[in-house]
C-alpha cells in the first residue's frame, strides 16, 4: 500500500469515559509489597481508575462522541471495539455496546491488545475507502478483571477505561497520511492472559521490545507519510510507561515534551489509552486544526501499529 491509497475519511469527534474509582500508589502499598516513590520512578503512574464493564465504559465514550460530533447516530455504519478485556467470550462486546447506543449497524471485536485503538482507526479508513459512510472505533478495557492482585510486578500497571472517536468520510484525501501495524508472534510469551487465569508478564523483555516497536512502527508510518520526526507536532503514544515512550522519542529524535501522557492518572488501559491521551491534549488546547499526529501503539503479541493524521476534529 501506498499513501495514494488513503483517502476519504477523517476523526471528527472524540470521547472518554473512566470508571469513578480512584486506586492509589498508596492504596497499593497496602495490598502488596511496594512503594509508590518505586512505582512512579519505574512507571510514572500515580493512580488509575478501576470498575465498570467494559460495554459499559465503551457506551459512555461512544455516546459523547456521538454528541460531540452532532452526527445522527443512525448514520453509523460499523461500530469496532478495540478490547483484550471483552465482557464475555461471546458474543463480542461491541454488540453489547451497539444495543446500549441504539446503533443500527455492523459491529465486531478486535484484538491487538493496545495497539488495537490504532488498528481499529486505521480499519475504519479502509471500511470507509470502501463505501461506508460513518464508522465508531472505541477502545475500551476493564484490565481489573485479568490483574492479579497480589501480584506486585503487574498490579500497579494496568486498569480501566475507554476512549472513541467517529471517523467519517470527507471530500478530499482525508486525515490518514500514513500508517503502519505489525505483529511479532515470537514474543507472545512475554505478555499473555489464559482464560480464566490473570496477567503473567516479562516486564523488561516487553520493555526492550516495546521501544523497538514504536520506532519501527513510528518510522514506517512516517515514510508513508513522506513526513520527518520533526515535522509531528504531537505523539500520542500508547501508555505504558513513561521511561517507554521517553526512550522511544528520543531514538526517533522526537523531544519528550511533544508527547500526550496521562498515565500519571489513568494506568495502562491499554486499548483505551490512546484516545484517552488524545482527547486530554484536545481539552488542553494542544492539537489545532492541521496539526500532525503521530499516533504509535504497543502491545501483547507483540503487536504494534502507528498512524499519521493531520487533525481534523470538532
Ligand atoms: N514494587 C517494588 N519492587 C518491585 C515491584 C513493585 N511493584 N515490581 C517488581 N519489583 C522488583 C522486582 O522484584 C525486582 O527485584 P529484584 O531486583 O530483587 O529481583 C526489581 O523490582 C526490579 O524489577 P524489574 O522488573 O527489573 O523492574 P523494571 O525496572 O524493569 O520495571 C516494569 C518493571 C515497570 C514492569 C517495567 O519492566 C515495564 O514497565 N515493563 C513494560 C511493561 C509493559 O509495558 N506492559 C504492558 C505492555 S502493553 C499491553 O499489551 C497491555
């Protein structure tokens, strides 16, 4: 594929949803052997949201998207939900969450851990290449439910929460200048789930190949773009870890400072994180119409994917 490939669609609208509840590094420190001065060094998270089902955080985003958008939700052709974290094994989740918004439209589950918010947007581009009008991509997660508790090494990571966005079509070339998804099946050790088990994971092998992978990923999509590192305005990077995306910058020559992170108050919400990261620089005032973003996801897999768009949005 080539950018001359891409055309016709463009993110409108965004929306978020996190549960109310409120967990701690402190409230950590309780549960298992840790401390929260480790956990911010090694992380950089000071707490995350827990709760909710993941249809249920996923419907909250995807109604404020829809309301942001001012789109008649009956317009919505296809409905993707990005989770690792569906609410059962079937049906897909997504369908749930089509019942709870009253959509009228097609609706399935994708699963490419956290990077699946970047494969579900750039998915979306190409339902929309092919005839679709309007599609609702979502990546939504409850991680609570797969973390064990007692398990220091990954209970401080993850957590929950949802973030959407309504790609649409549009005269002209669209939003998606370049894009990129990958997947390296030999790593699937390092980060796995069996059903009814919770998360084992090896968290310097995900380390060292996670910053590996956003570059790689960063890099392909910004040749496709025909674009340099220095011509992004702003990374949306997945959220993980701060030391990840802080490494994977500066291999990409990008300065930290042009990153969006909230894992400082959200966890790694996988799937979720991105928009999440998205819509807390929209709020901010930090991406204005034309902006290019480049967005880069990671994850169990390990999978990767990164798109570059140029900010079209409400
Ligand atoms: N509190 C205190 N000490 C801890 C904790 C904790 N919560 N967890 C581990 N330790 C200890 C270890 O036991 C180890 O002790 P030892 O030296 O006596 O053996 C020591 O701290 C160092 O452990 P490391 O694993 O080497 O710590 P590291 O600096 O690698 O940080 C971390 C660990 C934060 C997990 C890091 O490796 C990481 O972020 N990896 C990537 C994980 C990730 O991104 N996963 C999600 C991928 S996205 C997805 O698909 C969901």
């Amino acid at each position: 594929m080539t950018s001359n490939s891409l055309f016709g669609a463009r993110m409108v609208a965004l929306g978020t949803a996190l549960p109310d509840k409120v967990l701690t590094n402190q409230d950590l420190e309780k549960m298992v052997d840790t401390s929260s001065e480790w956990i911010v060094e090694r992380s950089g998270i000071h707490e995350r949201r827990i709760g909710g089902t993941t249809a249920g955080l996923a419907a909250e985003a995807g109604q404020i998207a829809i309301e942001r958008s001012g789109i008649d939700p009956q317009t919505i052709d296809l409905l993707i939900l990005a989770t690792t974290t569906p609410d059962r094994r079937v049906p897909a989740t997504a369908s749930t969450v089509q019942e709870l918004l009253g959509l009228s439209c097609g609706a399935m589950d994708l699963n490419a851990a956290c990077s699946g918010f970047v494969y579900g947007m750039i998915a979306a581009h190409g339902f929309i290449n092919m005839g679709h009008q309007r599609v609702l991509v979502i990546g939504a997660e409850t991680l609570r439910r797969l973390v064990d508790w007692t398990d220091r090494a990954t209970c401080i990571l993850f957590a929950d929460g949802a973030g959407a966005a309504i790609i649409e079509r549009t005269e002209g070339p669209g939003d998606l200048h370049g894009w990129h998804v990958n997947s390296n099946g030999a790593l699937e050790e390092a980060l796995y789930c069996d059903f009814d088990a919770t998360i084992q994971m090896s968290g310097q092998a995900i380390f060292k190949n996670a910053v590996l992978a956003m570059e790689h990923a960063a890099r392909q999509s910004l040749e496709m773009a025909d674009l340099s590192p220095a011509e992004i305005d702003l990374v949306v990077p997945h959220q993980a870890n701060v030391r990840i995306v802080e490494a994977s910058c500066k291999r990409l020559g990008i300065p930290y400072e042009k990153t969006s992170m909230v894992i400082h108050r959200t966890g790694n919400t996988s799937s979720a994180s991105i928009p999440l990261a998205l819509e807390d620089a929209w709020q901010a005032g930090r991406v204005k119409k034309g902006d290019r973003l480049l967005l880069v996801g990671f994850g169990a897999g390990m999978t990767s994917a990164a798109a570059v768009i140029t900010w079209d949005g409400k």
